[in-house]
C-alpha cells in the first residue's frame, strides 16, 4: 500500500503560526523538549541493550568491589570530586562569603597482573575553592595494589586487600583496606575497611584517619544499576588541623559522615558511575566559611577499556 503524500507546506505554516504566537519561553521549551525526549530514549536505549562492561565497574564511587581486572587488561578511570562549599570575599564594604567549588581530580591506570591481582597508577590534581581565581595544582602520584582471594561467591563472604602508597608535595601517605562483598544475584553489598596514616615530611609530623565506606546496589538491567552509599572521615588522633592545612584540611578530628544515591551505566567499552551525598554530620546547620568538607559531596567516575 502506498503512504500518504506529505504536506509539507500545511505543516511549514502551523509551526509559524504556532511561534508567531508565541513567547520567548515558550519558543525555548517548545525547542528544548524534543531534544530533551531524545536524550532519554537514547539513555533508554543504553541501557536495554549495551553489553555489560568487561572491566571493573564501580556502581558505589567510594566503595572499591571485590572484582579486579583480568590478567593482562588494562583500564583508564578518572575521578572528578565536587564540594561547593562558602568562601570569604572581601568587598568595598568589607567582607563576606560567596559559594565556590572545590575540586579533586585523580587520572588511574589498572593494569591486570593476574586474574585476582590488579596494580595501578594515580595522577592527583586539586583545586581548593576561591572567591576570584582558583587554580589547579598537581599534588603528586600514589601506587597501589588489590588481591582478591578467591572468585565471586566461593567463599561465605568475597574478601579482598588493597594497599596503596602516595606521594604527595608535602607528606608521604601510606592506605589499607580490607574489601568485604556478598552477592544476591542482582543484589550486592559491599563494604571497606579502610585506615590511612599520613606523615607531613614538612612537619615532621603524623596523622593517622578512618575511611569506612558501605553500601548496596542494584542491577536494573544488565547496563544499569543503582544504589545507596554510606562513607565517613576522622582521625584517631585528636589533634585539631586548620582548613589550610594538609590536603586542603581534610585531615580535620571529627568525623564526617556522608551518604546519598548512586548509579551506573556500563557498556562494553566501560562505565560511569555518579553519586551525590549529603554531609548527615552538623545537619540543620548553614556552611560555614571556609569549611573545606561543604554540605555536598559530589564524585563522578568514569572507566574506559584500553
């Protein structure tokens, strides 16, 4: 059967009509909302149909899993972390504080030793948050390795270790972790032990931190997960750290908590996963001035097969 011949003039005058009449917001939304729809039916299509990722994917940014990479693979991961937090200004008036972003950003490469021992290399660059022009440093480069004990779910609870060395412009920071995981077919949980002892060469002076990281996550489809984590900060030691100090005062004593959804979208080729966390410390609080852990905390992770 043959399809109706088009009209393309009849249709060309109803859209002038229609934008004749009119306003300017209006004319951006009628615009905007296609693109918009298309964007999520190409999400949508993503995840109904993309192959699962043969890398190490990372549903919970914070949250290392039990999986490494094959023997042989390498990997390319890049880090972005975001925290707006209040900044002074001052004024012809005096002084008084604006919002700024601090950022942290690490480029990794994983390279597979063997099937259950993964080493990698990390780039460390950071901004610290500024009223008029911050600017991003280079901090230094960390090593690490993670084992893994068995294969997934052969033992009650999967059980890994992961030990890093860093090497920053003014300290020397040694990491521990021990990785905890038990699968329930699309279900997983996942948890890190992790302590961290930090010596400031500058200084002549030691700090030793807490990092403790859960949370759970969930395999929609095959390329899409989501999930909930939990992660905090604090010292052993109880020696106060002013926010200048350190890695941009993030060695401070009292413990910070922060939790927030997650998600992940993998494809053959890698993934990016995204979470946003509240700060549950000091809630019902403003941000204060210069508080370099803000309200917000924002990590953005994406992997790529090399």
């Amino acid at each position: 059967m043959a399809l109706p011949p088009e009209r393309p003039s009849e249709s060309s005058d109803s859209a002038d009509a229609l934008a004749a009449r009119l306003t300017g917001d209006d004319l951006v939304r009628v615009r905007v909302t296609p693109v918009v729809w298309s964007g999520l039916g190409l999400l949508g299509a993503l995840m109904l149909s993309a192959v699962p990722a043969s890398a190490t994917p990372r549903p919970l940014p914070f949250t290392y899993p039990y999986e490494t990479l094959p023997g042989g693979a390498l990997e390319l991961e890049q880090y972005v972390d975001m925290v707006p937090m209040r900044v002074v200004r001052e004024n012809e008036t005096g002084s008084d504080a604006v919002t700024s972003v601090r950022y942290n950003l690490e480029t990794e490469a994983e390279y597979g030793l063997t099937d259950h021992i993964e080493a990698a290399w990390y780039f460390v660059f950071r901004q610290g948050a500024s009223a008029d022009t911050p600017a991003l440093r280079f901090m230094g480069v960390k090593q690490r390795v993670r084992f893994r004990f068995a294969d997934t779910g052969e033992l009650p609870i999967d059980l890994g270790l992961y030990l890093e060395v860093a090497e920053f412009h003014n300290e020397f920071e040694f990491e521990e972790k021990l990785i905890l995981a038990r699968r329930f077919g699309p279900l997983s949980l996942h948890a890190n032990l992790w302590v961290e002892q930090e010596y400031y060469f500058q200084d002549e002076t030691w700090r030793y931190l807490y990092n403790p990281t859960a949370g759970v996550a969930y395999q929609v489809v095959p390329s899409f997960f989501v999930g909930l984590e939990y992660w905090a900060r604090g010292r052993f030691d109880e020696t106060e750290t002013s926010a200048a100090s350190g890695a941009d005062g993030e060695a401070a004593s009292e413990t910070h908590h922060y939790g927030g959804p997650t998600l992940m979208v993998q494809s053959a080729q890698g993934f990016a996963s995204l979470g946003t966390y509240l700060r549950w410390d000091e809630l019902g609080q403003g941000a204060e001035p210069d508080d370099p852990w803000g309200k917000v905390w924002v990590r953005v992770l994406f992997g790529v097969d090399l």
